[in-house]
C-alpha cells in the first residue's frame, strides 16, 4: 500500500495553480483573475510553467491593498497582458489534464475563480474539483493533529477531499498556515523578497507540498 | 413580501408579484423567523396564492448547553406548517428556541421539538446546504439527527458549488440507507441572475463587509435565483 503514495508518485503531473486577483470577492460579478501563474512537476521536477497576465472586458479595477500586496505595476501588466479567451487556452488544457492540482488555500479561494472562468468560457469545472490538494489545509491538518486517515485501498478523491473541506471548516486560533510561515517554518531555502509573484509563490508552494507529502498518508 | 404590483423598477421585487407573473399556485416562503409570515399570508391571499410557510432553524443536541460545544452540536432544519394547526405549533417551537434555547441565535433540541410535534399538522426537512449530512462529513461537528418521531424529507440542489455533487452523493446515500424520502429544490434569494451583484452588496452590507473583502463562505454562485428555478422547471 505504501507504494501508492504520493510521494513515491514518479508518473502524475501536478499542476501548481495561484491566482491574483482584483480582490478577495468570490464571483466574477465582481472580480477577475489578472494574472494567474502554474507549473507543471513530475516526478518533483518543474518540467513547464506559465505566467500569464490576463485582460478582461470589464470596469473592474485591482483594489489599493491587492496591488500593494500583490506589487501590481500597471506598465508592466499592459506590456504582458494577453486577451482572457487566449489565456484560457494555455491554462485550461493543463487543468484539465493534469492529475492533481495544487494550491494554497486554493478549495478557500482559486477554485471559485477557477468555476467563474470557465462558466464565463461555457465550459464545466467540476471534473476539476476532486483533483485538488490544499496545502493550506493539510497543513493546518497537520498542526491540529486532525491525521488524514486512508480507507482501504487507493486514495479515492472523495476522502482526500472531505478532509480538506473539514480542515478548511474548522477554525483555531493562533495557527499560522500561509505559505511564507510555512516555508520558514520548514526552514526552506527560497528567495522570500520575491514572494506575491506568481510564479515564486507556486516554486515555494511546491517546496512545501514536498515536505508535506512525507508527513501525510496520502 | 410586498403586495402585489409594488416592485419598483430598480428596487426591490416583490415575491408576490414574481408568484403572480408566473403564474405560481403556491410559493414556500422559509424565513429565519415568525416575522415575516403575517404580511406574507394576507398579501399572497389577496393576490390568490397559497402559501406554505416554514421557519428555518437550528437544532442542536441539548438547548439547555450555551457554550461552544452545543455550536458543534448543531445544524440547521426546515419546519414547514401543513395547515393552521402546524402554524400555531410552529409559533410555540419558535418561541421556545427564541426564549429558552437563544444563544447566538434561536435553537432548540430534539426532545423539545418532539413535544411539539405532529407529523398531520407540520413537515420536517433537512436543507441541502448547513445540514447535518453537511456538517458532519465537510466540518469537525458531530450532529446527531433524532429522527424517530417524524419522517423527514431532505431537499436536494444544484447551484454549481464545488462541493454540491459530493454533497449530493452523500445525502443520497443517507435518504437510500434510511429510506427517507429526497426532494429536488432551490433555494432562491432574488430574481435573476444578473441582480447577483444587489444581492452580494447586501449580504456585505449586513456582515459588515465589503464587495472587495466580502468575507462569505462559498458565495461565487449566482444561481439562487427564481430565473434559475425556472431554467429547471422548463427543463
């Protein structure tokens, strides 16, 4: 049984997926995804990535503290920015084929930016539901000391992601889970002046996911 | 619940008035309290529509417990009135969860629901969403339904949620185990889709919150809406 766990995993891809957005808003009626950033790792090797910065029809404008957290620079996005449909057509393949995706309280947040563009595209999401580990959830998992218990057999979707969703909706006081405290915390070597960039927080994402998946039956 | 012909073109709409543009025999009308049942019954009488009232409430394990251990006890359940008699039961569960088992919100418990109880006169139900089933399977609480003095009924629905089919296939699983009886619904907060946005600034407006930071589980569906109801009703 232990063969299958995922850190023994050489064949899956994983999609590591972030999103910045305009705000914290869960709809697109009043948000939008600006720039989103995904790598592509095998076997614990980044083997592709994207950073595509995304331009909508809309009169939506990024909110004062986003841009200074996320350090969003209006030149540098009108340089790069490229049309939502062309977008989705990079992303949406490697979301949809890839076997797990994973973000950091991505089940709390991305995915319901995931279900908006791709409803505004006319395509179903929920096919990519099931494939999503959380590692903000399984590390607050691991420090509530809520263990991950595995049914017989092979992981099956459903229990991977009702423990997540559990996690997620129980609350504890003074426990820091986001990414930075994670990765100091796991002492991991990353460049942490870099961090609300895409593409730096998805290589730390999987730095963490990488000393998670060892503490984690799954 | 206004009376009929008083939506106003860019305020609110009336329920009574959607009811009656569509041609609706009867409207279930679920509210968090009592309140809103008076205005409800004489406005859709007058305008020829029967209503079916219920209250939405939470039931916990002992309503007696104040404290943070009764909230791990408790989920939510539809009370529906059959008739007049299940509406004068209803006001004294009502008033019981609203005097003795108020904390934080009304609750009552199921021995104190039972005492009131009668299946001829109301209907429990079990929502799709903040429901044991719910609770006990995506949070750490531990709700345990005491059914054996009714025969509940547990609405189902689909509003594209991330997690609505695992829901779904959960409380399918219960209803077939316990041969309870399931029925599709939805739950509808406003009109049509495209007033998503009036209904989110609302919500801000009482969590005291903003569209940019609303701080509101899971609300990135704008399908709870009658347009979406008829989109299932038309097929």
């Amino acid at each position: 049984m232990d063969k299958d766990l995922l850190r023994f995993d050489k064949k899956s891809t994983f999609v590591f997926c972030d999103f910045e957005t305009y705000n914290l808003c869960l709809n697109f009626a009043h948000n939008r995804p600006w720039q989103a950033g995904l790598i592509k790792v095998k076997g614990n090797k980044i083997i592709d990535s994207l950073d595509l910065h995304i331009k909508w029809d809309t009169k939506l404008k990024i909110g004062e503290e986003a841009a200074r957290i996320t350090k969003y620079s209006e030149s540098n996005f009108r340089k790069r920015c490229i049309d939502h449909k062309k977008a989705f057509k990079q992303m949406s393949p490697w979301l949809d084929k890839c076997d797990y995706i994973v973000g950091h309280n991505f089940l709390g947040f991305d995915i319901y930016l995931l279900k908006g563009y791709y409803e505004t595209m006319g395509k179903d999401y929920s096919h990519l539901v099931g494939k999503i580990i959380d590692t903000n959830c399984l590390a607050r998992g691991l420090k509530y000391e809520i263990p991950f218990r595995r049914g017989n057999g092979k992981l099956t979707q459903e229990e991977l992601l009702l423990y997540q969703y559990k996690i997620m909706n129980t609350k504890r006081r003074r426990v820091r889970s986001n990414l930075e405290s994670l990765g100091r915390e796991y002492t991991i070597d990353h460049d942490y002046d870099t961090l609300h960039d895409a593409l730096s927080d998805l290589r730390l994402n999987m730095k963490v996911w990488n000393k998670l998946k060892l503490q984690i039956e799954i | 619940m206004e009376k009929e012909g008083s939506s106003e073109k860019d305020g609110p709409d009336s329920i009574v008035d959607i009811a009656k543009e569509n041609e609706l025999e009867e409207v279930f009308l679920v509210d968090d309290c009592m309140g809103g049942f008076l205005e409800a019954y004489t406005n859709l009488a007058e305008a020829k529509i029967k209503l079916i009232f219920g209250v939405r409430l939470t039931v916990c394990e002992d309503c007696s417990q104040k404290n943070e251990g009764a909230i791990n006890t408790s989920s939510k359940y539809v009370i529906l009135c059959r008739n007049k008699r299940g509406y004068e039961r209803l006001i004294k569960i009502y008033s019981q969860a609203a005097k003795e088992g108020f904390y934080y919100e009304p609750r009552i418990d199921f021995t104190e629901l039972k005492k009131s109880w009668s299946n001829e006169d109301l209907i429990l139900a079990v929502p799709f969403y903040d429901s044991f089933v719910f609770y006990n399977n995506f949070s750490s609480r531990n709700c345990i339904p005491d059914f054996s003095f009714c025969n509940p009924v547990f609405f189902t629905e689909d509003n594209k949620l991330p997690f609505d089919k695992i829901l779904l296939s959960l409380v399918q699983k219960y209803t077939k185990e316990q041969s309870y009886q399931e029925r599709k619904c939805k739950s509808v907060y406003y009109k049509d889709k495209a007033h998503f946005k009036a209904y989110l600034t609302f919500r801000c407006i009482n969590n005291r919150s903003s569209l940019e930071k609303p701080e509101l589980n899971n609300m990135c569906s704008d399908t709870f809406c009658f347009e979406s109801w008829k989109e299932i009703a038309n097929g």
